[in-house]
C-alpha cells in the first residue's frame, strides 16, 4: 500500500467564487477522488490545519507528497519547509503540481527562482508526450487537449530536468517542460504543469492518470540506504588491490 498525502492550501476555494464553483470542497478533495480506488492510502492536509497538516507522523509515514498551492506559499512555515525538504532528500516522493512551482519546497529543492511567464486567458493547452515509454507515461496517448488553461511559457528557470516527459504548447504560441523529474538525494520529484483553480482539469482522466502514474514512479523503493562519514576499510590497507 503506497500512503499518498495531498497537500493543498485550500485558500482559493473559499474566497473566490470562481475557484469555488470548479472545486467546492478544495482542489485536494477533487485529486484524492480522482485517485480514488488506485490502491493508494489517501489522506489529505491544507494550510490552515495545525502545522500546515503535515506533522512529523504525517510525513515520517508518508511516501508520496502531492503538493498545490498558488496564493499563500509565503504563508507555509520554513520549519515544517525544512522537514519536507529533509523528507524528500531520505527518500520521499514528491509531486508538485502546476503553481506549485513556486512553493518553497520546490525552490529549496531545485535550488533555482523557477520563475516563468505566464498569462491567463482561457486558451487552449496541448500537453505533448514527449517521453511515451516512460512509466509517467503509461496509458497516456500522443497528447491530452485542455480546452482552457492558464499559460506557462519559457523560459522556467529550472536546473536541466533529469527526464522530460511533457511538453506543452499554448494557443498564444508559448511551449513549456510541462512533464519534468528530478532526483534530490535518496528522493524522487515529478512536476507536472496543469491545474488552474478555476478550470476542471483535475476532473480529466488522462491528467489524472499521469498524476497517479507519478504515485508509483516516486514511491521509494526498498534498499540499502547509504553510509555516510568515517569508515574503516573493507580490507586491510597494506594489502595490494588486484
């Protein structure tokens, strides 16, 4: 059983009509149905909860983390930021998704502004698979079509992606890495570029198929973890290596 948090910070759903009408019980209770019957353990954790939600028990028994968040990534303290941080860096899965992309989490990790452009429109957004034999990209064909979308465009300042998997071109002729992974310590981190509040693009099969697909790529698989510091050596020093 993979135990998967969602982590959302439930602000535009409840002061903005229309980020209410598309999400009405929050962004996070949409993903966590939409992830529902995966064999995934869900729970979910919002900013306004005691210390954001997640707690050391939260995180110590939690494999993957989805992260959303958009107006308020100043208000997540840098304490439970660090710990998020630490969790990834032994082990923990991290997805973060659209805006996310800001959140002090991932700027920690990707140790970049990971500024972009962007422009909200309504305009179509095509979502290119760019990597099919990938397993995010088990089951997804050449392409998922968003009738309407925010726009990201280049240049994301962002270190070189370990992998990209999506590439995203806009009505307005802006592309974007969409679909990029990374590896930070003994931890793996999937961004995928979709979900503005106020569309229903995580009521899209195909985008929530690449999310779960994430689930398991990121889930820590079971090893022996590195031994860091002083060590004594495997055989004795006088003996000559052949």
């Amino acid at each position: 059983m993979v135990n998967v948090t969602i982590w959302n910070e439930f602000v535009h759903e409840k002061i903005h009509d229309e980020a209410k009408e598309v999400y009405p019980e929050g962004i996070h209770k949409v993903l966590a149905d939409g992830l529902a019957g995966e064999g995934y353990a869900i729970r979910t954790a919002t900013l306004d909860q005691p210390e954001h939600g997640l707690t050391d028990d939260v995180l110590n028994t939690t494999d993957v983390l989805i992260w959303w968040g958009h107006m308020a990534h100043d208000r997540v303290n840098d304490q439970v930021v660090s710990k998020v941080v630490k969790r990834v860096l032994d082990g923990m899965g991290f997805i973060v998704l659209h805006s996310g992309h800001f959140s002090k989490p991932f700027k920690a990790l990707m140790g970049t502004s990971c500024d972009l452009k962007w422009r909200e429109a309504k305009e179509q957004e095509i979502i290119w698979c760019v990597n099919p034999n990938h397993p995010i990209a088990e089951g997804i064909e050449s392409h998922i079509l968003l009738e309407h979308e925010e726009m990201y465009g280049e240049f994301f300042d962002i270190p070189t992606p370990d992998e990209l998997i999506f590439l995203s071109n806009f009505a307005g002729g802006e592309v974007f890495r969409s679909g990029c992974t990374f590896k930070r310590g003994e931890g793996k981190i999937f961004y995928f570029r979709p979900g503005h509040e106020t569309y229903p693009t995580y009521y899209n099969p195909q985008v929530m198929k690449v999310i779960s697909n994430s689930i398991r790529w990121a889930h820590p698989t079971p090893h022996t973890k590195p031994v860091y510091g002083y060590s004594e050596p495997v055989r004795p020093l006088g003996d000559i290596l052949v």
